[in-house]
C-alpha cells in the first residue's frame, strides 16, 4: 500500500469513529435509548437517567395520553429502544397495538407497580383510576422503579442512577410537603371543586381535597347532557367555589358550566401532561408546584 492511500484508509476510519459515536465530543459510550409513553413518565425518566439515557416520548405536551394515535415515527422510536416505560393501570389503551406493530423486543416496564390503586364505580362498572401520579408519595414509587429498571438494563450506570433517583426523591418529598401545607391552609367548605375529567382522585384523597368532573376517569367518553345537569345543580346546591379548566382537555363544557352556576374558573391545572418545557410545568415538580399555586390562589379567598 502506499503512503498517501495509507493515510486515506486512517482517515476514513477516523471519520467513521466520529460518525459512529453519534456527536463529535460525545462519551465514548453511546446514551442508552428508552421509550415513555407519556410526557410526566418521560421527564420522571430522564431525571434518573441523566446523561446515561436519551428518552422518546410518545404522548407529548398538552397531549392526551388516553386516546392516543401512534405514528411510524413512533414504532421506530420503541423498536430502538431498551425499555419501554408505561404507566399502566389502564391509561394507554393504544399501547398493545404500537408494541406489535414496532416488534419491540426490550423489556415493559410499569412504573406505576406497587401504588394502590384507586378503585371507583363508573356507569355501574368498577374501574381503575390510572391517575395515580398526582399523588407525590406515588411519584416516589415511579421513581423507584425507574431506577431499578434502569441499573437492570445499565448495571455500569448504578451509582448514576441512584444518586438522580436520591436527589429527585428528596425534591418530590420537599414538594410533598409544600402541598399539604398549602392545602391544610384552605377553608374546608371550599375544598370540593370541579374539573372536566376525573384526573385529581390521587391527588384529592392524598392532599385533602374532593375533585367532582362530569367526564369519567378517561376522557374517551363525553360527559352525558344529563351529567353536566347533575353538576350544575351540585355546584348550586354546595356552593362550589371553583371550576378549573385543565391543560389536556376542551375547555367549553367548563365555560358552560362556570356561566351557569355562577363558579368562578380558578385557572388551568395540568392533568395527564405537562406544559412545553418553557411552559409553567415542563417537568413532573413544576407541575405540582403549578397546581398548587393556582389551587391555593383561587381556593383561599
Ligand atoms: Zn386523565
């Protein structure tokens, strides 16, 4: 061989280095791709996972994880991917169909596993609530098994991974406490409220407060002309304070029944996803500091 062709054959395979390693000035070792089917279970990831794991999320800001089409795009995201990371509890009811057709072959895991779940009869059928991340103590049984998956798959990451999992741990346990001294503050007779759909059950029996919706626990189903009837006349009837509109949902049925009742509309709550990362919840914390300070504002006087 001679020199010049030598000299090629290095630098070609230098190129090739660079171009495999993903970005010039990258660790060697590639981040370890995962899914998450929702944008809260998506940022929860990435807290634990840090710089160790590179996330896709298929449900994104403002998204409405339980009716849910997945794209190509998707299916091409999840057949890369290690682990897929799923809430469970019935909320993505289009997840079966995505897994198939993407022909993943990673390990599913359900982080919501080990809460207790919120049962409730539901047009005389007894349903699971999936919304079991709007209470913080759950937030922290997430985060565990996050981090378990994650060491499972990425064992020479265990030391990262439980050091975010610690930090995120004592920021969710600071948060808790925040809400419920916020919350304990509140005058009893204004703490039922109305939201469109029955997303804050955790939330209402962690913190203390009773959270009425004329849409059922997934927002597949419209409320019944004869449910917004029943709500109006509550409203009347208890003199509940509050209608709050929510980030995921329509917000005229609420505008409907605020004019009707006389309620005022405290705001907007985030519900099953979070707001743009510029947004007033881009991650799972701001959304509960959000909540808890529209709650707190519209609720105290
Ligand atoms: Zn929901």
């Amino acid at each position: 061989m001679n020199r010049r062709l030598f000299l090629f054959f290095v630098a070609a395979a230098a190129l090739a280095a660079v171009l495999g390693s993903g970005v010039v000035g990258a660790p060697a070792a590639e981040p370890m791709k995962v899914s998450a089917s929702f944008s809260i279970l998506g940022d929860m990831v990435k807290q634990v996972g840090g710089d160790r794991v590179e996330v896709f999320t298929f449900v994104g800001p403002n998204g409405d994880a339980h009716v849910y089409e997945p794209t190509p795009a998707d299916a091409k995201e999840l057949s890369e991917s290690k682990i897929l990371f799923t809430n469970g509890l019935g909320l993505e009811g289009w997840m079966t169909r995505l897994e198939k057709s993407s022909g993943f072959k990673g390990t599913v895991v359900t982080a919501s596993k080990g809460v207790a779940p919120r049962k409730m009869v539901e047009d005389e059928k007894t349903i699971t609530d999936p919304h079991a991340w709007q209470s913080l103590a759950n937030g922290k049984i997430y985060v565990a098994n996050i981090r378990d998956a994650l060491i499972a798959a990425d064992p020479e990451g265990k030391a990262t991974y439980e050091a975010n999992a610690q930090k995120f741990l004592d920021s969710i346990a600071q948060m808790e406490t925040k809400v419920k001294e916020a919350i304990a503050k509140l005058p009893p007779e204004r703490r039922k409220i109305i939201t469109t759909h029955d997303a804050f059950g955790y939330f209402g029996a962690a913190y203390g407060l009773e959270f009425i919706a004329p849409e059922g626990v997934s927002t597949e189903s419209e409320a019944t002309a004869k449910d917004v009837a029943k709500i109006i006349t509550q409203i009347k009837k208890e003199k509940i304070p509050a209608v709050f509109l929510e980030n995921v949902t329509d917000r005229r049925l609420l505008d409907q029944i605020a004019k009707e009742t006389g309620a005022k509309i405290g705001g907007t709550l985030f519900s099953d996803a979070l707001s743009p990362p510029d947004g007033p919840a881009g991650t799972y914390l701001d959304m509960f500091r959000n909540n808890n300070e529209i709650l707190s504002e519209a609720l105290s006087s």
